[in-house]
C-alpha cells in the first residue's frame, strides 16, 4: 500500500510538472487538429479485468464509427488515442500522464474499474480535462474520501449503493427471502460499498444476516469458507465480486451441495463467468447490471442488432453499452457547448438532463453520477436472461 501510495503521489506530481510544461495547451483548445476532438481511451485492456475494458473499447469503438460517419461533432471527427492500463492502478495514472501532458485529449474514457479510475482523478482535475468512467462504481470516483467534488471527473454508471439497495429489495420482495450471507472481496472497495448498502436495505426491510464472510482476490479455492456459510443456513447469499473468484465460488458452492440462489452485481458481468462456473452452477443465480440486450426497448434492441452485425452475432453485455453510451454522453455534451474547451464541457455535463441512452435515460446529478434505471438479470444455462428493470 505504502508502495501504491509513492507511485501515485510521484505521478501525480509528475503530470503537475508536465502540465505546466506544455501549458495545457491541447486541453484549453480542444487538441488534435482544427477538424478533430482528440479522445483519449484508458482502459484495462490486458491483466486481471481485461475482459472489462475489450468490452468497453468494442462500445466505444461502434460510436465513434457511427458519430463520424455522420460528420462528426460540430463538423468535427473523433479521433481516439488508445492506452492500456493494464488493470493496474499505478499503470492507469502513467496512461493519464501521457493523455493529458503529451497526446493533449480534450478528455479521457475510462477506466473501466473504480480504482484505476481513481488514480487519474487528480490528474484530471490539475490539467482541466475531462475523465469520463463508463463503469467505475464507487462514490469516491466523482466525490473523493475528503468530501470534495472532482470537478473534471464525471460517470456514465451509476454507483454502488444504488445496485446493493436494488439487490436487497429483489431478494426481500422478490425472491421473498429472510436470510442472507454476505462474501465480500475484503480489499475491494466496490465490494465493501456493495456489501454495506445491502446489508443496510435488507435489513431495514425485516431480512437478517446470518453471516458475512471475505476472501481475498486471486484466491482459488473457497471451499472452508463456503462450508461454514452453508452451516449458518441462509436462505440467499450476496457475492459482490469481480467474476475471476465468483465464478469459481460459484462453482465450489454448488459442488458443496449449496442450492440457495446467488446475487452479485455488474462486477459479475463477462462471458468468462460462465466458463469459470459452468452453466449449470449458475442457475438460480441474479446480477443487478446496467442494461439488457433482451430489454425490448427500441433504443436498445437498434445498439443491439448493430453490435451483433459487427461481432458475428454475438449479444452485447452491459459494458459493450456502457461503452457506447460514454461516447455519446460527452458528444451530447460537447454540442451543447458548442466547443471543445473541456470547462464548458464540463458545464453541460452537469447540465445534462433526460438524456436517452441505451442503458438508460441519463440526469446528472449534483455529485456527477447519472440518476438512471438499472436491471435485474437471471442466468438460465448460461444465458442472461432479463428480468426486470428498477427506476430510481
């Protein structure tokens, strides 16, 4: 940790020099040449949560392709400049230096985590440039430990405790359960946000927790710990986690002989959960997540069929979409500035309101998190299958 902290602080003070360096020329004007808006694209595109940002960069990818086939913004293509952070927080803050001091992007994608996103966020804030998270969760994103507002620092999710309120309600009402686990990643600050507004909700809603449990990520066999939640008797277990260790703690579960139904959350989200676990194990098992590709909504359904002509058929998950939609919230919102200058960006982002998008129909709020509706998706032999949708 003491190690993590050097990183970020010497990389931080390192993107101040460079900035004051290069005058933060790209940045007040809007970079690249007069006909385009130079975007920078951070995402975690190898390491431990690759399948997260490869999905993301497909979204991002379909609406940069659709927005400059129509002439761009304004008249103005969209050029991308793409960086791998490597599913590192220490990378994603180096990835941000070189962004904003040498590529000069009128703003930032990514990450795809809460973590890596945080470590770009006083990066952001010192050199004025946009950094727009597609699936960074947790409050501390846009509004930091200290309290304090990071000004150029914006979501396109929503965040944590409202995906944990939602969960708890789905089991309580639902699922009509009055019992519940909790395993947690115990140094994962999504999890642990996750974690303490479902115990909150469902507990306020008469439910009672039998037992919380953590692991630890890159753990492999779960096995003693499960045995011990089967003993306690819960009538439902909350996993909020990333899919590498749920999909094995799914797995274990079942061969332990525990049927009682999972829930997670967009953490969950990848085709590699279902290799991990197995289809079978993942019956009777639900995520909250940010939209779904059977959601019969108009909208929806045309990103869908679009994406699927592009990838050989294949459905889009709810981070292809948050992708896609990331792109087009900052669009939306350099027009209404009617510049590149990425204050007056910032400006109409805060000012965004109804937006339509795929995942939803997007009002910023005064902490920068879009108010929108989330999904209760059911996996049946693999497949996720829709299963309700949850205003605000």
């Amino acid at each position: 940790m003491k190690k993590f902290t050097k990183v970020v602080m010497a990389s931080t003070l390192l993107a101040g020099i460079l900035a004051g360096c290069s005058g933060a020329k790209g940045n007040t004007t809007g970079s690249g040449s007069s006909d385009t808006i130079k975007l920078g694209v951070n995402l975690e595109l190898s390491g431990g949560v690759a399948s997260y940002g490869e999905s993301l960069a497909s979204g991002i990818n379909i609406a940069v392709d659709e927005i400059n086939k129509k002439g761009g913004i304004d008249g103005k293509k969209i050029e991308v400049v793409k960086v791998d952070n490597k599913s590192d927080a220490a990378e994603s803050t180096n990835a941000a230096i070189k962004l904003t001091s040498q590529d000069h992007v009128t703003a930032i994608i990514g990450a795809a985590t809460s973590g890596d996103t945080v470590a770009q966020a006083q990066i952001a804030d010192d050199s004025k440039t946009i950094l727009l998270t597609p699936s960074g969760t947790s409050p501390n994103v846009t509004v930091g430990t200290n309290g304090k507002l990071n000004d150029f620092v914006f979501r396109t999710s929503f965040i944590d405790p409202f995906q944990g309120t939602v969960a708890a309600n789905f089991a309580t009402k639902e699922l009509k359960v009055k019992s519940a686990a909790i395993f947690a990643d115990s140094a994962s600050d999504y999890a642990k946000g996750l974690a303490a507004s479902f115990k909150k909700t469902f507990e306020k809603a008469g439910g009672k927790i039998v037992t919380e449990e953590a692991y630890v990520a890159k753990d492999t066999d779960f096995r003693s710990t499960l045995t011990r939640i089967k003993a306690k008797n819960p009538e439902f277990i909350f996993i909020p986690g990333y899919y590498e260790e749920v999909g094995l703690i799914i797995k274990q579960a079942r061969e332990l002989g525990i049927t009682v139904p999972f829930m997670g959350a967009d953490g969950w989200d990848s085709p590699k959960l279902v290799e991990l676990a197995g289809a079978n194990a993942l019956n009777n098992t639900y995520i909250t997540n940010h939209y779904s590709s059977e959601d019969p909504d108009k909208k929806i359904q045309t990103f869908v069929t679009t994406f699927k002509e592009k990838n050989n058929g294949e459905s889009p998950n709810a981070f292809n979409a948050l992708g896609y939609d990331s792109i087009y919230l900052l669009a939306d919102a350099i027009k209404r500035a009617g510049s590149t200058d990425p204050s007056k960006i910032k400006d109409a982002l805060e000012k965004t309101k109804n937006l339509s998008l795929v995942t939803g129909i997007v009002t910023i709020d005064k902490d920068h998190n879009p108010i929108k509706s989330a999904t209760v998706l059911e996996y049946k032999d693999g497949k996720q299958v829709f299963n309700t949708k949850v205003n605000p």
